[in-house]
C-alpha cells in the first residue's frame, strides 16, 4: 500500500468521531464523604476502547481523575473496572460493543477497600493470593543440565489457570467476596490449581488443606460471576470445582 493511500482523508462514516457520555463514579477521600457520579461527554471513535475514554477525560478534561493501567493491551491486568455494571478490563472493553446511546457508566471494582475513583486497594486480594503458595515446591532436585519433565497431556490439565493475570475481575464480581471479604476468592483459588494439578509440583496436599478451610473452596456457591468476569476466558467455576473434587478424593 502507498504512503498516499494511508495518508488520504476519507469521509467514511465507520471511522468519524460522536460524543459518548460517560458517567464516572468519583471519590476523593480527602474531599468527600461519599463517592459521587459525575458527568464527562468525550469525542470517540468506536475503535477506541474505555482506556482511550479514561486517557482523554484526565489529559483534556479533569486531571484528578485517578485509575491504574499498565501494558493498555490485556496482559497486566491493571485496570479492571466495572463497566455498565459487569467486570471488565477498561483497556479489552471496545466502544463499537458498548450501547453508546445511553450513558457509560464506569466504577471501581466491589468488595476491596475504595482509595481514589476507579482505585481499590488490592493487598487483600494480594494476601489471599500469597497464601495459597503460587509457586513450585518440588521435593527433588533435576540432575544437573536437565529440565523436569513434563508430558502434554498433564500440562494440559493445569493449561487454563496458567493463563492468569491476577486483575481481580473474578474475585471482586463474586457475591460470597461482597458479603465475607475474608473467603480466599476466585483468583486465589485458580493460582492454587495451576500448582496442585503440576505433575512437578509436591505441595498439593498443603494446598488442599489450606483451601479446605472456612473461607476457602466451600463458600463457592457456583453462581458463575467469576467465569464471566475473565477477560482470559478461564473457566474459573470449573477450577473451583476441580479443587473441591481434588480435596474429597485427592489429586489425581
Ligand atoms: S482468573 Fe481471570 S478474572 Fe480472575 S484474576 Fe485471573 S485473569 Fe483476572
Ligand atoms: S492496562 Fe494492562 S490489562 Fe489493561
């Protein structure tokens, strides 16, 4: 393609800007007592996405406005918000996919403690991650210049919870998290299952155990929040479910 045709104005209708509202919920903890909603109408394109809405409302608009994001493309899992009332990741959450002829409303993830607008703190969502142990414990030692080896069919079985980013969409979308913040949580618990199901792991019994607690796997009331949530698709309802099994019967 030329660098004339790239460069040539078009007056293709898909590509020309329209106003979208989005109604942000605020809180400034330094100002106000209660978070408030406010109002930002922003030019857009429907291939922009939420981040690109969030960028111009602080570099144009206000700001003050406050919201994490790292990578923009899916891959940290910085900015997980709640978008017309469902968990999503502002930066995966395109425009053109949003009804853009009502409002846009965009508000902190629930159940963690709300700091600044679209921010909560997420050490106790880090905690719960910790205790779980997400990291290999192996009891032997590989001879030296060797890999420990693995068959595809039992990295198979652990593949879909590798795929973690840690944003907390599942967590803080699960109902048992609102009304019992001590419960371990979706993420906690796929971060234990990518270990207990690792043929080289051998600390899946101090896992089980650990999540065979109170707060652990048996708060789980299988309500699917968390599976919709994941902006990497992981079947998170199903990993839970592997985890209980895996504490009745052993891992397999
Ligand atoms: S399981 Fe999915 S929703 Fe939950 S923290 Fe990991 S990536 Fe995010
Ligand atoms: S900014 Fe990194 S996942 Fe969205």
């Amino acid at each position: 393609m030329s660098t004339a045709t790239l460069d040539a104005p078009t007056t293709d209708a898909a590509i020309l800007p329209f106003t979208v509202t989005f109604i942000i919920r605020r809180f400034d903890p330094e100002v106000d007592d209660e978070p408030r909603w406010q109002d930002f109408d922003v030019e857009m394109y429907s291939t922009d996405r939420v981040l690109d809405a969030l960028h111009k409302i602080k570099w144009e608009q206000d700001g003050t406005l406050t919201f994490r994001r790292s990578c923009a493309h899916g891959i940290c899992g910085s900015d997980a918000m709640r978008i017309n009332g469902r968990n999503r990741l502002a930066c995966k959450t395109l425009i053109k996919d949003l009804d853009i002829s009502k409002p846009i409303y965009v508000e902190a993830i629930k159940g963690l403690p709300l700091e600044k607008d679209l921010i909560v703190d997420m050490e106790p969502f880090f905690a719960s991650y910790r205790e779980v142990q997400p990291f290999l414990i192996a009891n032997s030692t590989p001879e030296p210049g060797k890999e420990r080896v693995q068959s595809i069919a039992k990295r198979e079985i652990f593949d879909d919870t590798t795929k973690c980013i840690l944003c907390a969409a599942c967590t803080s979308s699960c109902p048992v998290f609102w009304t019992d913040g001590q419960y371990f949580g979706p993420a906690a618990i796929v971060n234990a299952h990518r270990f207990i199901f690792d043929s080289r792991d051998d600390a899946a019994n101090v896992r089980l155990d650990i999540l065979n607690d109170k707060e652990g796997v048996w708060r789980c009331r299988t309500t699917f929040n968390c599976t919709e949530a994941c902006p990497r698709g992981i079947e998170v309802t199903k990993a839970i479910a592997e985890v209980k099994q895996a504490i009745m019967r052993g891992k397999p």
